[in-house]
C-alpha cells in the first residue's frame, strides 16, 4: 500500500434506508433498487475512491430527493355516492302527446274560458241591468244590447260538458258534427250587433 494512503480511510457511512431519515426504517419494498445505493456502489468500486474523502454519507444530497413513503401519506377521505333519479322508460304519462292530442286539448281549454266569461257577463252584468238596479236602462235597450246572450250561454254550457266528457280527439271531433245545426244560435246574436254597438253610442253621449 502506498505510503501516502495510510493516513486516509473512508469515514462510516450513516446509516440511511428508503425515506432519506438517519436511523429511521421504511417498509418501503423498492429501497434496494432506488439510484442512492447503485450511486454509493459505483463510488465505492472506483479507484478514486481511495483518494477521496467524499463520505458516503453525502451520495444522493446533490440529486434528487428520495420519493417519500407511501406508508406516510394520508388516506383519501370517501366520497359520497352518486345518486342518479331516474324514471323507467315507458311509464304512463312519459309521453308526449301528439299535436292532434294538443289542438283537441286547447278547444275544451277554450270552450271552457269562454263558458266562464259568458256566465259572468250573465250574472254580473244582465242579471242587474234586468232588475233595473244599473243605469236605470228599460227591458227593450237591455235586450237590444245583451239579444240572445243567454241562449248562447246555455248552449256553451251543454257544449263544454259534452267536450269534457270525450276520451279522444276523435270523440271531440264528432261532438261538433252532432252539434253543428246549434250553432245558428249565433245568428241572431251578429244580427243584433249594430243596433247594440248604436245603443252603446247613444248612451256614452
């Protein structure tokens, strides 16, 4: 051995397994094959190791960091269950109804708003003009401006209730067939509409 080589010696190594802790075990599986202990075996086989007072201690500070344990990491809080409100296909009602089934539904929709206006202009309006409590008009100016008014409503009346009662839009269909010849009821009402719309007139002056 050379004379000047007696003097060094290679300081003990510290101890360091898997997290990079001195004097700590991991239970980590991969700490035999990570780069820190193939780096401390190359440099313990060059032979410039025996010249060198690098410690072993120091392989690995200058490169990256070793990967934390996975034994240290917190375990993920669970996450609450997807709740999806869904309704089974082909139940009742989940079906649109056709524009057929529409057009029928919006005629009993009408017939029966109008029914509601008729019975109020009936009651709120004819009812007190008769009984002479309103404008002090006689029975001639008040059938000239009202004519068949109450026909009409009576009429409308029988109408809606037969409407409703129909399933289809077939049945609602064959409603107005049946009924079609009532309808000249309102004949004599668009008749009487000049002389009502004069007597409106004549008051208003």
């Amino acid at each position: 051995m050379p004379e000047g080589a007696r003097g060094l010696s290679l300081p003990k190594p510290s101890l360091r397994l898997g997290c990079g802790h001195q004097g700590e075990v991991c239970d980590c599986a991969a700490v035999s094959d990570t780069p820190t202990a193939a780096q401390a075996a190359t440099t313990m086989a060059s032979p410039r190791g025996s010249g060198s007072s690098t410690s072993l201690s120091t392989v690995g500070s200058e490169g990256d960091p070793s990967p934390a344990c996975s034994a240290s990491r917190p375990e993920p809080l669970p996450e609450p269950p997807i709740r999806l409100h869904l309704l089974p296909v082909g139940i009742q009602g989940s079906v649109k109804p056709s524009r057929l089934e529409r057009v029928a539904r919006e005629i009993v929709e009408t017939e029966r708003a109008y029914v509601r206006d008729l019975r109020s202009i009936v009651e709120d309006y004819l009812g007190p003009l008769m009984d002479g409590r309103a404008l002090g008009l006689n029975m001639e100016q008040v059938g000239t401006l009202f004519a068949n008014i109450e026909d009409i409503y009576e009429f409308s009346s029988e109408l809606l209730e037969d409407l409703e009662g129909c399933s289809s839009a077939g049945g609602i269909a064959e409603c107005f067939v049946q009924r079609s010849e009532d309808f000249d009821i309102y004949t004599l009402y668009c008749m009487n509409y000049p002389s009502s719309l004069a007597l409106l007139r004549e008051l208003s002056v």
